[in-house]
C-alpha cells in the first residue's frame, strides 16, 4: 500500500503488520553504496510515519542528485525522526530565539526537573505546578521569586504550545499562576 502526500508525491510507505515501513528503490547510479532497496520501520502511526517519509525522501533525492557517494542510512532515519519535546529542550531554544539571560529559565526549568522530571510539554499538569509551587516555597524562596519562576516556566510551555500549534489543557500560564494562588 503507497500512501501519499497531497502534493501526490510518493512517499514510500509500506503497512505490514500494523507498522509502516520506508520502502524505495535505489537509482542505478547509487545500488552500488545503497544496495538496490531501502527499507526501514517508521512507525505504527500514520501521521508520524507520514512525516518521516517526506523528510527522508528530501534527504535521499537531495543525496542521490548530487556527488556523495556513501552515507549512514541509520543515521540518515534518525535525523529525520521527530525530535523530544521535552522542557529541557524547549527552554534551549526558547532562550536562543529571545536573546535572553539563561540564569532566570535555567534555574527556573532546572528546580522544576528536579522536581517532576524533564518531561515532554505536552505533559505537564496543575499537578506538577502544585507540587513545583510546594518545593520552592519548602527552599525558602520569596513570594516574588516564586513567581518569577513560575513565569519563566510559563512562558516556556507557552511557546513551545504555540510551536507544536497546540493549547495546553490546563491553560498553560494561568495554571501555573493557579497553583501559585493555591500554595503561595
């Protein structure tokens, strides 16, 4: 089964089992440094395996027209593959793009793992806040830096909500600033 694209591109998918596989035949000039087949086990989930596909076909036409001649194509797979959403990374990349100090979000995002753990933002729940809200104020920290934190923790989620195109359940800032109301 060929799934493809709305641009009616082929993808390269293959479903066995459940599972989608990349499955492309190799050009004349590259079977040599290939072999004749690429297969590789994407994913069970459509829209995944879907994505992952597009960027390897990219990745493959982009290499076969040009001069390489040799290329890892486990690694090639995991270069395409999505990327964790966890905090840790979201705050990397939140600070780069703001141009901002790193000490408020590192401390902020890094009391926050110790607490609960360098989750992926999607979930992290009023739970979490409480509980972060609960150890900051168990360290001695003042009504104002607790804020501060959980601002800097706020803006984080939001973001990378907003780069993921999704609304966090809970409300993102306004949680935080809840379990804040709750505990401070």
């Amino acid at each position: 089964m060929n799934h493809t694209s709305s641009h009616t591109r082929p993808l390269h998918l293959l479903k066995r089992n459940g599972t989608f596989y990349f499955n492309r035949r190799v050009p004349k000039h590259a079977v040599e440094v290939f072999g004749c087949m690429i297969r590789v086990r994407l994913s069970d989930d459509l829209d995944e395996a879907r994505e992952i596909a597009e960027k390897l076909t990219d990745k493959l036409d982009d290499l076969w027209a040009g001069t390489q001649t040799s290329i890892d194509v486990a690694a090639l797979v995991d270069a395409c593959l999505p990327q964790p959403q966890v905090l840790s990374r979201w705050a990397e990349e939140y600070v780069t793009l703001k141009d901002i100090g790193t000490l408020p979000p590192s401390l902020a995002v890094s009391s926050l793992i110790e607490v609960v753990g360098d989750k992926d933002v999607r979930d992290y729940r009023r739970e979490d806040a409480r509980a972060y809200v609960r150890y900051l104020t168990k360290k001695g920290n003042s009504t104002g830096t607790i804020r501060r934190r959980v601002n800097s923790i706020a803006a984080i989620l939001n973001y990378a909500l907003a780069e993921l195109d999704l609304h966090h359940a809970g409300g993102g800032r306004r949680r935080c600033a809840a379990a804040h109301r709750d505990h401070g």
